[in-house]
C-alpha cells in the first residue's frame, strides 16, 4: 500500500538526475508513471528500474518545449492508465553566459523549456484533469538562481516566471480541486556536480539527486490535500519553505509622493534597509560600482 495507489503520473525529464528520483518514489507509492526524457535510452533504464522493483511506468520521449510533444505526453498517460492526477513539471536545461554576452538562441532554448514546457504540459494536463472531474496536483521546479544568479539570466529569469505561474495556477485551479506548488531541489546531477568560485571550476559535495522525490510523492497524494500555492526547499536533509512574495516596509505620505520628498526621505527610511540579494545573498553593497549608503 503506498499513498499514491491507483494514481497516474506524468514525470517530465524523469531520465536522470532529479526526475529519475521522483519516477522511483511516485512508483514505490502505488502511482503508474509516465517517464519522459528526450533522451530515449535513460527514459527506458528508468522505466525497467521501476519495472524490476515491481512499479508500473512507461517511457516516453516527446520533446515538452512543443505543444505536440505536451499533448503526446498527457494523452499517452491517460491511454496508458486510465487518466492523469499529478504531473512533475522537472525538465531542463542550462546555457550559462553572463548577461551582456548572452545570445538570443541561448536565451530562447532555456525560456523554451522552462517556461514554455512548464506551461504547455500543466496546461494539457490541467484540461484532462478538469475533464475527469478528479481534481490533480502539479509540482513545478524552481531553483535558488531565481532569486539572481551570475551568468544565468536565462534560467533565474525562466525559474522566477515559473514561480509566478506556481502562484496563479493555484488560484486559478483550486475551484477544479487541482493544487499547484512547486520545489526547489537539490542534488548532484550532471547540471550540478560542479561550480565556478572564484574564477575556477569546482567540484561540489555530492548530494543525492533522489532524495527529492518522497516529497514530490508527498504532494502528490491527497495526504497534501490542503497544500497550494507553495513553494519548498527540497534535497538531501531539509525540506524548507519558500516565504511569499510580498511588499515590505513601506514610506506612506498622503497626496502622493513628488521628487523632493523622496530625496528627503528615501535615504533616512527605505535607504537604509536596502536588503542583500542573489542567490549568495552577498552583503550590500558588493560591486565597487555600487556605493556605500549616504550617511543620514
Ligand atoms: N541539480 C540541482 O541541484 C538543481 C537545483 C535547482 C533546480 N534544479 C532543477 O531540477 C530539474 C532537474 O534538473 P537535473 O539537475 O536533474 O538536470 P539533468 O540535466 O540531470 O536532467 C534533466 C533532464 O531533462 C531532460 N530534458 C531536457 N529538455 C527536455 C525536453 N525538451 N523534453 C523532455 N526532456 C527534456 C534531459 O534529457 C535530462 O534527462 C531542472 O528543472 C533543474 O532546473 C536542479
């Protein structure tokens, strides 16, 4: 007995790496999976992993950045085994380039997967569910480079929008009982297994790339009947949440605010909790282009 017996799922990307471990942990909990991976050969190890362990998955390898390929995969699941009740948005790529060097083609295939695979797949996905009447879950990923990351315009640009769609599918699907969240993983992958710090490349601690999944299994199954709109910090011990999104400290003047009050103001109020960002929340302020605050 596991928490998703009788379910059927979609796992993009479910070839390697992150998504390989989310196939494993939705099967080891009852679900029928679909593992799709543009990469044939590592979609059929996974499916013959499950298949050996005693789960039930198929392979398939539709390219989800096409609106075919997305409708291919959802209507493969649901001729497969019966219908769709969660799909794992994980596929992706990476063309690291600092911004001003950065191409339109580089750019493009990053937002092609990403963003518009995210979209297209939840969005066909979606459909099938409203049209069973069973409601679903869909778990986007995310990633920390959302919150800026050198060299990765592309990819912290697609994470923030996948972010935001997280956010308004939970409210626009709710009414169809279809919860939407996402993760934001962790785990050495190939996309992953080394960094550039301090101008060299690195190495980085392995973590363990499917130790991501028994949470995905988690929001998957209505035992997270009561979870949308959220997102979590997933991989190797923590499971943390992402804080919403929301205004912070705020100057308020009646009428409105005219240029000179805001050079009187600003620097004594909001100047001075100007906050770190970035992914390495480096200390404000780090570049030597960027100046100390005014001393009040
Ligand atoms: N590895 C990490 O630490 C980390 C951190 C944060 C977020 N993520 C995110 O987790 C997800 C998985 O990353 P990973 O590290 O396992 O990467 P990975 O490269 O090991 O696996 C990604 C898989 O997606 C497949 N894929 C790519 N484009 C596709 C397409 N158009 N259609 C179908 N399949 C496609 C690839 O063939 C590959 O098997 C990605 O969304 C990534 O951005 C990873």
């Amino acid at each position: 007995m596991g928490i998703l017996d009788g379910k059927a799922a979609v796992v993009t990307g479910g070839g390697r790496g992150i998504g390989r471990g989310h196939c494993i942990h939705l099967a080891a909990q009852g679900a029928s999976v679909i593992v799709n991976d543009i990469d044939p050969d590592e979609a059929g190890k996974v499916v013959q992993e499950i298949s050996d362990a005693g789960g039930k998955a198929q392979a398939n390898n539709d390219d989800i950045g096409s609106r075919e390929g997305a409708a291919a995969l959802v209507q493969q699941c649901a001729d497969a085994f019966g219908g769709i009740h969660a799909l794992v948005n994980n596929a992706g790529n990476v063309k690291d380039r600092t911004f001003l060097k950065m191409t339109d083609d580089e750019f493009d295939s990053v937002l092609r997967v990403h963003v518009k695979g995210t979209f297209m797949c939840s969005q066909e996905a979606a459909l099938r569910m409203k049209e069973q009447g069973t409601g679903g879950s869909i778990v986007n990923t995310v990633s920390a480079a959302h919150f800026g990351n050198f060299g990765q315009t592309n990819y912290a640009g697609s994470k923030g929008a996948i972010a935001s769609m997280t956010y308004t599918w939970a409210l626009e699907l709710a009414r169809a009982g279809i919860r939407v969240n996402a993760i934001s993983p962790a785990g050495t992958t190939r996309m992953s297994a080394t960094a550039k710090i301090g101008g060299k490349v690195v190495d980085l601690p392995f973590i363990d790339p499917t130790l991501n999944g028994p949470f995905v299994a988690f929001l998957c199954s209505d035992e997270a009947s009561y979870v949308t709109g959220q997102i979590f910090g997933t991989g190797a011990e923590r499971i943390t949440m992402l804080e919403q999104p929301k205004y912070g400290t705020q100057m308020l003047k009646p009428g409105g605010w005219q240029v000179e009050d805001i050079l009187e103001h600003f620097p004594k109020n909001l100047g001075k909790q100007l906050e770190n960002f970035g992914l390495m929340k480096t200390p404000y302020p780090f570049y030597d282009g960027v100046p100390p605050k005014p001393k009040a």
